[in-house]
C-alpha cells in the first residue's frame, strides 16, 4: 500500500498502518543515526519515531511521509547535537561537521578501504551537506523530497547537492592514502556508497 494511504488510514486511527509505516523506514532512520551519532542512534531512533507518533496529526496534507520523517529525524539529531555543547544554541550545521563531535565508529575498520575512506570523509563535511548526500545516494529521494524534509525551497536543495559533493570531494583528496585509493573511490562514489549503506545496515 503506498504512504499516502497508509499515513491517511493511520491519521484515522488504524495503528496497524502506522505500525506498516515504522517497520518500512526502520532501516533507513537507522542508517540516518548510525552514520553521525554511532553511540546514540538506538535512543535516537526511539525519539524520531515517538516524536512522529505524537505529531501525527499535523502532517499536512500532501506531505510526502518519508520527507517527513527525514525533517522529524534532522530535527532530533541537531537537538542530541545542541545538547553536547555548552553553546549549543550557536552551533552552525552548515558549518560543522560530525567529526568536530566524535571520531568515526572503529567497528566499520576493517571492511574496504574505500568503505572506510567515503565514511571518514562523509564524517567531516558539515552536517547538513553530509545528511543531503545520505539521503541522495542511500536513500534515493528525488530533490523535491529531500527539500521538503529540510524545509528549503527545491532550487537551494540542488544548489546544495552540488556544494555536497564538491566538499566530499576534498575531504577524499586530503584523506585519500594514495592516489590510487582516490581514483578507485570517485570513480565508483556511487558503488562505494552502496556498500557503506549496507555496511551500516548489518551494524
């Protein structure tokens, strides 16, 4: 059944949709926290999907659910972020980065050094181009959705997809071990990005 009917039989009281609804995003909300708040990502989820539960009733009609959700998840991650930091309320998440909060989970080490390379660099890009790039490359939304979850218009969205990959692009190069590891890593972002996605997953 799609979101629009699941969410709207949800809206009127069938629980079992909204239950449908979880079970279909668990994986993506879970790779969302796992790739920027390792530690915390269980609690995390718990909050997005609780926090989702009780506003329910005020998505808007014609809201896509999952740009929702996205919106609901980017919500929670910056409040776990302003809420480590003294001067949480100043903290600029198009400026700082998730590295600048904690060091990258060791227990991904160990797999391809191109897994390894696109998730340090994906790490210290700031947060919010970091969350454009997941939700594009994992996720596979379409511009309009990933706007509506930040709540930018769709033109600024592409704009900052652009910006993205542009700034993980520098990080590769700065991090990049050899020239090699570099190549092979821009060459197939797309492939590399699928397997540190699936990589998170089994986590």
């Amino acid at each position: 059944m799609p979101d629009d009917r699941l969410l709207s039989a949800w809206r009127d009281g069938d629980e079992d949709a909204g239950v449908e609804l979880f079970e279909r995003y668990y994986d993506a909300i879970s790779r969302f926290f796992r790739s920027k708040a390792w530690d915390s990502a269980p609690d995390l989820i718990q909050r997005t999907f609780l926090a989702c539960l009780e506003s329910r009733a005020r998505i808007r009609e014609g809201t896509a659910f999952r740009s929702y959700l996205f919106g609901v998840a980017r919500n929670i991650l910056l409040e776990h972020y302003r809420g480590k930091r003294r001067d949480g309320d100043r903290i600029d998440f198009m400026e700082r980065s998730v590295e600048d909060f904690g060091p990258t989970p060791s227990s991904i080490l160990g797999r391809e050094q191109e897994t390894q390379l696109l998730l340090q660099a994906l790490r210290r890009i700031p947060i919010d181009a970091q969350t454009v790039l997941e939700l594009y490359f994992w996720e596979n939304m379409t511009a309009k959705e990933i706007a509506d979850a930040l709540q930018i218009p769709e033109g600024t969205l592409r704009t900052r997809i652009r910006r993205a990959k542009q700034l993980l692009e520098q990080q590769l190069a700065a991090l990049a071990k050899t020239p090699k590891l570099l190549q092979s890593t821009v060459s197939d972002l797309e492939s590399w990005a699928q397997s540190l996605r699936s990589a998170l997953k089994e986590r």
